[in-house]
C-alpha cells in the first residue's frame, strides 16, 4: 500500500468545541487593520469573513484540492491558517514545510486549545509516517487520540488510531494492527476516511495471504474513494488491486520452475506439500511453519536439499550452498556434519534428513511432495528492496527499524545496491534518504517482515 498523504484534513463531525474555534475546530484569527482598531461592527464582519476564507480552505483540502486551500491561507498567519496551509504544503509533497507550519500552528493554538493542538499532532503524525520517520514518538499520538476521544470528535480520534495501525503495519506487527483494526468503528467515517480504512483491511489481508477478504475490502476502497472523488486516493486503490494480479514468488520443484499468484501460494501453503519458503525462510507443512530466518545456513542447506528432492545433494555441492567453499575439504566435511545435525533436530517433527552414498537427501515424514517457494527475483538484499518498492524515500535508521536489523547492517546493503544502481539516495547526514522503483513486473508482498510469533 503507498502512503500519499492527506486521505482527510482533519476536521470535526460536530462543528465548533470552543466559541473560539470555527467549524474545522481552527481557531478564529483577529485582524488589525493598520493605524487603529476596527470597531466592534466591523470586527465582526471581518471575523465571519475570516471564518468563510477558513472553512472553505479546509473544504478544500477535504476534497484533495490543496492548490485552492493555498490560494486562500495563504497570507494568513494566525494558527488556523498555518494548520491549514502545513496539511496542503504536506500534500503537495513538502513535508519538511508541512510539519514545520504544523508545529507552530500546535504552539499558537496553546494548551486552550486542546482539541485544535491535538488535531496538528495527528496531521504531523500522518507526516512522519509517509516521511518513514518510524521513530517519531508513538506516546505523543496515542495523548493526541486520547484528547480527542475526550472531547468527542471521534472521526479524528479514530484517524489517530488509523496512523497507529499503519505504522505496525510497516514493522511488521500483523497481530497487534488487526487487534487495533478490530476496534474501529468505521460506521461514520467520511468517504475518504472510509477508502483508507478499506485499504489497510486490504493491505493486512493481502500480507497475510487472504485474497478473498483483501478483494472484498478494495472493492469497498473502492466505491468509498470514488464516493470521495479523490483522484489520488482512487489511483492508490487502483495500485493495490494490481498487486493481487502480479506474480508475487517462483515454485521449483523437480527442477522446474513456474510464477505463482498470491492466490496460488496461499493454496500452496494450505496443501500437504512440505514448502521451502525462499521469501520469508521458513519450512512451512500444513498448519506447521518452523523458522530459519535466523538461521542462514540451515536455511541454504534446507533449500539445497528442497530443491534437489526426491533425490540427494552431494556433499561439495552443499558446502558450495552453505559456506560459499569452493572445494570442501576435511574442515568443511566436519562443519556440514554438524549443520546438518542441527537441520534434523530443527525439522524433526516433519522431516528428516537422510546420509547417502554422496551426501544428504530430504525426506518428508508426512507430505507428499517437496518443493521451494522462491523470490521472484534472485537478489541478496531483496527485503530492503520490498520496503523501498513502495515509492516513497526511506532513512537507514527506520529500514533498519522496520526489518529488525542494525543500521550498520542496513547501511551495508544500501551501499551495495546503490552500487549497483538499484537504488538512489538524496540529502546528506541524518536527512539522507533512499527510494527505488518499484520491481517491474513483480510484488514484494511476501518479501515484506511478519513477526510471526514464533522462534
């Protein structure tokens, strides 16, 4: 799913919290006009003008036109205004400018205006996700929710939540995102809301293999967005359609080699077949799924032996395979002894691995069939590409928090890719960050971290 900011403005369901504020819970702005102070008549007049210009520029930016919003804040600098124009400096792309106007439309507004303040919180929030700032403080957002879940604006406290499921999203946390989906209510959400509500139910679902719920669910985003009439809310829709419609990993088996749909490797993994997965390193049987993804060379090992079945890998081959040797001598033979000795122990309960003549064949305790689940495209660092394959501009810092890994790591890998051409990279120091395009032809769906919950 990409991440386009602005879905909504944030705005109120129930019109004005304070008599301070106007119908977007933006406070009024009072002008002076030079030389002296307009009378109480003409102040009022100038108040209901101020709040027309106010209203109508969030109007705007609520139908995804943040040009017309400009054209009428611009040359205001109370804290409505400046919420306003940061929230369409941030859908036009400058999001250093949108969340710089943001932070000082939240300390004009002050602590008198909780809700106003709370709401900036939440759009700077929306900011630091699309910018993959991941490390932006969770505690601040979830006190902005809380506040306005206090006051009763319960489409922007429920935005707030959609923020936090988005982030566990990216991380990796399925589990903790669907709990937290679960407690939305999306019967008042405005169309716009309610086409992204849909595409993070299609998102988790397409993550999770579940095709039918994710078809369903951009069916929804569908209708809503175009209810919304959004065009780049429509165009996103229409990105995530296309994923269930790529190829999204390659099946070798007895040699051969065939593209699977999403839909195709959730049958696969819903058969008796014993599944290598080269996607995510697992060894998946039926409801039984045991991870190597910390464990890299039994992973090359199982997959050697996966690949070869039903018959067996010689011993200089797997060596090859596993430590990179070109020649397996005496130290080798020893190491390959013990690795393999720690696969049987790790695939015990549903496979086993057998000594030959030349070297080691798999043999499956109950499935009938072997075969390994590959990434569509060979490529080392392909996780790093699966996160920079959503278009928008990452920091090592939040890759290396969205894929459990150290920067340094993290860090390794861009430079080798960047060496390569395969990713580019803009800014310096801490404001460094890098993006691809996306794979042709290929999703990464499956290339992407699920914490599963499991060693």
């Amino acid at each position: 799913m990409s991440d386009k900011f602005g879905a909504i403005p944030l705005q109120s369901e129930k019109g004005p919290t304070s008599p301070n504020q106007s119908e977007f819970g933006l406070a009024k702005p009072r002008l002076r006009r030079a030389g002296r102070l307009p009378d109480n008549a003409q102040r009022a007049t100038e108040e209901r003008d101020v709040h027309s210009v106010i209203r109508t520029a969030a109007e705007a930016l609520a139908a995804g036109d943040p040009l017309t919003a400009l054209n009428w804040v611009a040359l205001l600098n109370d804290a409505s205004a400046l919420a306003l124009r940061g929230i369409a400096m941030a859908q036009l792309g400058d999001l250093v400018r949108g969340k710089a106007l943001l932070k000082r439309a939240a300390r004009a507004f002050g602590s008198k205006e909780a809700v106003a303040r709370a709401r900036c919180i939440v759009a700077e929030a929306e900011i630091a996700l699309v910018s993959r700032d991941l490390s932006w403080p969770s505690k601040t957002l979830g006190a902005a929710r809380t506040t306005l879940q206090e006051y009763g604006d319960r489409v922007n406290a429920a935005y707030a939540g959609y923020l936090e499921i988005r982030h566990l999203l990216l991380i990796g946390r399925l589990d903790d995102a669907e709990r937290q989906l679960g407690e939305l209510d999306p019967a008042y959400f405005p169309p716009a809301f309610r086409a992204a509500y849909e595409l993070v139910i299609a998102g988790t679902a397409i993550r999770r293999l579940r095709t039918k719920p994710a078809r369903a669910a951009l069916a929804r985003a569908e209708r809503a967005a175009r209810l919304a009439g959004i065009p780049a809310l429509m165009a996103e829709v229409e990105t995530m359609s296309r994923v269930l419609e790529t190829p999204a990993a390659r099946l070798i088996s007895s040699g051969q080699e065939r593209l699977l749909f999403l839909e195709d490797v959730r049958a696969l993994l819903r058969s008796k077949t014993l599944v290598i997965d080269g996607c995510r390193h697992i060894v998946h049987e039926s409801h039984r799924v045991i991870s190597l993804a910390r464990r890299p060379v039994l992973f090359a090992l199982a997959r050697a032996l996966g690949e070869a079945w039903p018959g067996d890998v010689s011993r200089a081959a797997l060596v090859a395979r596993a430590f990179g040797g070109k020649r397996a001598d005496e130290s080798h033979r020893a190491r390959l002894r013990v690795e393999i000795g720690r696969l049987r122990k790790m695939l015990r309960t549903i496979a086993g691995v057998n000594a030959t003549m030349r070297g080691f064949a798999l043999v499956p305790c109950q499935a009938s069939k072997v075969v390994v689940l590959a990434r569509p495209l060979e490529e080392q660092h392909a996780p790093v590409l699966a996160f920079l394959a959503d278009g928008e501009s990452w920091s090592s810092s939040a890759l290396a928090l969205a894929l459990g890994a150290s920067q340094r790591t993290i860090q390794r890998a861009l430079d080798s890719l960047a060496a390569t051409g395969k990713v580019q990279s803009f800014g310096h120091g801490r404001a460094r960050r890098w993006m691809t395009p996306p794979l042709p032809g290929f999703t990464t769906t499956l290339l992407l971290p699920v914490h599963w919950g499991f060693d």
